[in-house]
C-alpha cells in the first residue's frame, strides 16, 4: 500500500468519539456497537451467500472487507466504524489453522496441546506482511468513509488468544488453556509474551494504515480468578498499552481495554495505559465509577436487551446513560450483538443515545456535567 496514498485521509466530520475517549467534554454521547459489522444484518448475510459464506475469505480480501464494514454506517447514524475482521488472524499469522464452521464457530483442527507444540509457532513474524490484507482493508475504508466517522482497529488481547490456541475453539470454562496457567508456567510465559509482541507490532501497524482507535479485547477475561488474572492478563494487557503508545505517541491513538468478566479488574485496569474501559453488563456503573472516577467508560448495555419492546428497550438506555452521564462515556453494548437481532431494535438503542444524551445535556441533569 502507497505510504503518500496514507496520508491524504478525508477530513473528519464527526470526531465525537475520539474526543470522548481522550477525556474532553462533548455535546452528546458517542454510540458504536460490538460486532455492528456483520451477522445480523441483511445485507452482510447476502453479501456474504455471495462469496460462498466463507467468513475468512472476507476477512482476507480487503475490498470485501471493506464493504462489511461500511453497511451498518450507511444504514445507522453510529459514532465510529469499526474494521471487519477477526482476533484469530494473529494464531493464523503465527501459523495455527483455524476454521469458522457454521454453527459452531472457530476451530482449530490441530491445537496446542504440550509445551512442545511452541516449536510449531513461527518464531518472526513481520506483520505487515503476513496480515498486509487488514492493513489494506483499513487504509481502503478510510477514504471510503469520507471522514464521516473515525474507524477502530483492534486485535485479541494475550490470554483470550492462548486460551483458543489450546482449546481448539470456545469454551464456557477454558480449563484445558487454565490447566496450563497452573501445571506449565513458563511454556505460558513463552506463549503470552509472543502473543504480546506480535499484538503491539499488529497493532502499530493498523495506526500506521488509518485506524484511529484500538480496541483490545480479553474476551475470556471472566474465565480467571483475580490471582491468574493479574498473574498473566494485565502485565501483558499494560505492556501492550505501553508499547503501543511508546512507538506512535502517547496521544497518537484512543486505546480501549475490554476485559469480560473482570469486574474485579477496574480499579487495577484504571491505572494502566488505556484510555477507555470497557465494561460487560453484569457491571453496576456506580460501582465502575467509583473504582475509575477519572477514566472514560464504555458499555454495556445487555445485548439481550435489544430482544425488549421499543418502550421497554428505551427505558433501559435511558437508565444506562444517565447512569453513566454524559462525559467521559460511550455507549455500547455489553458485549457483541447477537446475529438474530432485529436492526431496527439497533436503530432504536442508537437514536435513543442520541437524543437522551443531548436532552440531559441541554437540561443540565448530568451529574457529571455540573
């Protein structure tokens, strides 16, 4: 890809969320969804019957890529894109196959299952190469973005990818990945710090190519007990925050943590190098807030309750923004959106940010706004 061709982005038009995450006062709420790309639209399982439902086909062709991305922003008035992609490109980077089979989701036909099956990882990899398909993809959506809104990168945080390295797929417990965290400590040790390395060049590299924003996902977070989780998650969660800020900048790029299940976790994470702290729906906001009083919070609305009436499904977004108030917070879900969601009901959690947002806003009731 044209590094001259980089630089000449579109100008922004709407840099809500940016500013949000940084920490400044902004007339409304920003609102993005996890997982908006993709499965619960029509249009996205059109497009992708057309190229023959393979889901890493997609992932792999940047122009495609691209496509999916753009779909829920023509059809929402959302704050952010994020880029259509994957976490599991880095074991695949790293040399791993792994499927998506329908209906089950990701597979590892040949897992990790001993120490030994380290030496099967390939030990450089340059990322710019190996996943050069998601850097052009970013760079292609973000002129085809016009500046309408900025765009998020993001990978797989150490942990969550180990765990389906070992496990061959999803798991509700993880324990065969956790039986490692307790009887191999030092192949652990290899693994989460190659994982970690990979990640910060991965994403510096997707900065380097138009995203504006990261997210880093410990999705398996809530699988650990506090000791294993500050044992092995957060060193490697920090020092990825660390690094990737040390080579672009410190201000150069928001950086999000999300961290499922780690309630236990906020104080400690409010204290790293990430800007914004993701938070599941099992959450209490007051709880979060008090743990994090200076941090930008994100979330985290249940996803189940998109399956609500309209009314119903308005009053509990207007319950989670005021409890979140207006600064320092953007709208999300509290995890990803699930595929047999109604896009209308996503058309109705996002107006409802909006325009409650703006009303608390223009009425001062913000707590955090006086």
């Amino acid at each position: 890809m044209n590094e001259d061709i980089q630089k000449d982005f579109p100008p922004m038009k709407n840099d809500l969320i940016l500013r949000t995450a940084r920490g400044e006062k902004v007339e409304r709420v920003p609102v993005w969804i996890m997982r908006q790309a993709g499965r619960y639209l029509p249009e996205f399982l059109k497009f992708k019957e057309e190229h023959g439902n393979n889901f890493f086909h997609i992932v792999q062709t940047p122009k495609l890529a691209c496509e999916i991305t753009l779909q829920p922003i023509r059809r929402f008035e959302l704050d952010a894109a994020i880029i259509f992609s994957d976490i599991l490109v880095i074991p695949q980077a790293l040399g791993m196959t792994c499927e998506m089979v329908k209906g089950k989701g990701p597979h590892f036909p040949e897992p990790l299952r001993e120490p030994d099956d380290l030496k099967k990882l390939k030990k450089e990899v340059v990322i710019e190469e190996t996943l050069s398909y998601v850097m052009d993809a970013i760079t292609l959506t973000r002129h085809n973005l016009e500046g309408k809104v900025p765009l998020i990168g993001f990978s797989g945080a150490p942990w969550t990818l180990m765990a389906y390295m070992i496990e061959g797929g999803g798991s509700k417990t993880m324990s065969i990945a956790k039986k490692w965290l307790y009887k191999h400590s030092e192949a652990t040790s290899l693994l989460l710090q190659k994982l970690t390395d990979v990640i910060v060049d991965y994403l510096v590299a997707q900065v380097r190519a138009g995203a504006q924003m990261l997210q880093v996902f410990e999705s398996h977070a809530g699988c650990l007990s506090p000791y294993l989780f500050k044992l092995y998650a957060f060193p490697h969660l920090e020092e990825i925050a660390a690094k990737v800020k040390e080579r672009l900048g410190k201000d150069a790029v928001p950086m999000v943590v999300f961290a499922k299940g780690a309630s236990y976790a906020i104080r400690e994470l409010s204290q790293s190098s990430y800007d914004v702290i993701g938070l599941d729906w099992t959450v209490p906001v007051e709880n979060a807030r008090l743990q994090a009083p200076n941090c930008v919070l994100q979330g985290n609305l249940d996803p189940c309750g998109l399956y609500a009436n309209k009314d119903d499904l308005i009053r509990a977004t207007k319950s989670m923004v005021r409890s979140f108030g207006t600064n320092k917070y953007i709208a999300n879900l509290g995890h990803g959106i699930y595929p047999d969601m109604e896009p209308e009901k996503v058309k109705i959690f996002i107006d409802t940010v909006h325009s409650y947002s703006e009303t608390l806003k223009n009425n001062r009731h913000d707590k955090n706004d006086v």
